[in-house]
C-alpha cells in the first residue's frame, strides 16, 4: 500500500538561544522550520541518509520550501510538504535519489522522504511523523527527526482519512533555514542622551498570521 505516492501525495523555545548552544557542526546539520504557530527544530541525519541530507540543504540554501504548503496532513499519522505545485506530484529541478532506507524506525517526529512507487524517486517531499508509524520501516528514506516544536507540527491544518489528508487552504513553510545560516538579532542601540528614556526594540517577533 503506497501512502506517499506524487499523485496522493519539524522546539527549542527562543531560536536564538538555540543557535548560539549549538555547536557549529550541530549548526550545519540543523534546520528552523518556521510555520504561523511557531517554530520547530529539526536534526538532520546524514549518518542515515548522507545524499538525502545533501539534496534537502540544497533546496534549503536555495530558500526553495519558501512558501510551500503542508497539502497533505492525515490526523494521527503525517504531515506532507515539499511540493512547489501543491498537489502532491510535484518537485524540484535536482534528480530523483537513490533509497537510503536504514533500520531506523519511523515514530512521532521522525522526517521521512515522499516518493512514488519506485523506491528510487525521492526528490524534495518529505513528511513528518505526527505519530509512530511503524509500517513504514525499511520502506521510505529516513533523514531526520524533529528535537523540539512537535507541538507546533500538531497545530498544522489537517485533512481527513476519508480524503487522505488533503487539506483545503493549507498551512504553509514560512521559512526553513539551516541553523548556521540564522542571522543574529540585532540589539537596540543604546543612546548616549542622558536620562533618556530607553528605546523601543526594532526586531520584536511579528504576528505571523
């Protein structure tokens, strides 16, 4: 049974902070998905999946997932992204890749890739695990895992199991960005007038909805 075919078919609290613990190979092997609910962490594992890591830094360096909606979400099981035409057949200009399944099991936070029916047709699709989904073993490329934010991975618009997770006016990747290419928050300069009140910060978080 093909749950991720084209056709049918992730916290620490302050990134900030975040960023600056990580060590800068944690940093290069780190993603910051941000949605309209907040923000998840995901650890890339190229251990497990070296020329998948690769091709989703690519598309990341390239701000490629950008505005991509999450259109396929079934409650309970996965949320589905990466498709640039929103309907579930779609994907990047880079090749199809090879399978890298290991013996990784695939649980809640776990990001697998999409693909067709052919084992070798991964290319940008990827799902994240809202639940343990052990029938996917060994069956579909695991690459990473979500370390914080699955509670903002829940809030994602969902589907139904009736219309296998299509979902109407979906949720969409504000931004996904490797951690080492974070840009540090600039801080309120201080004014020299004396007594002067202090200023109002230019970089307060917006209201992303």
């Amino acid at each position: 049974m093909q749950f991720f075919s084209r056709r049918a078919v992730l916290a620490f609290p302050l990134v900030a902070a975040a960023g600056a613990a990580l060590a800068e190979d944690d940093k290069q092997n780190t993603l910051i998905l941000t949605t309209k609910h907040g923000k998840v962490v995901i650890r890339l594992r190229p251990d497990l999946a070296p020329k998948h890591v690769a091709q989703i830094k690519t598309l990341v360096k390239r701000k490629f997932y950008d505005g991509i909606v999450f259109h396929r979400v079934i409650p309970g099981f996965m949320a589905q992204t990466g498709d640039p035409t929103g309907t579930g057949s779609g994907g990047s200009d880079l090749p199809d890749l090879k399978a890298e399944f290991s013996s990784e099991p695939f649980k809640r936070g776990t990001l697998g890739m999409a693909r067709a029916s052919d084992p070798n047709s991964a290319n940008s699709q990827f799902f994240i695990c809202l639940a343990d989904s052990s029938f996917l073993n060994g069956q579909y490329t695991v690459f990473g895992e979500v370390v914080s934010g699955m509670d903002v991975v829940d809030k994602i618009k969902a589907g139904t199991q009736e219309n296998n997770g299509a979902v109407e006016n979906p949720d969409k990747i504000i931004t996904l960005r490797l951690a080492s290419d974070a840009k540090a928050q600039p801080k309120p300069k201080a004014t020299s007038a004396p007594d002067a009140p202090a200023a109002e910060p230019t970089d307060a978080p917006t209201n992303q909805d």
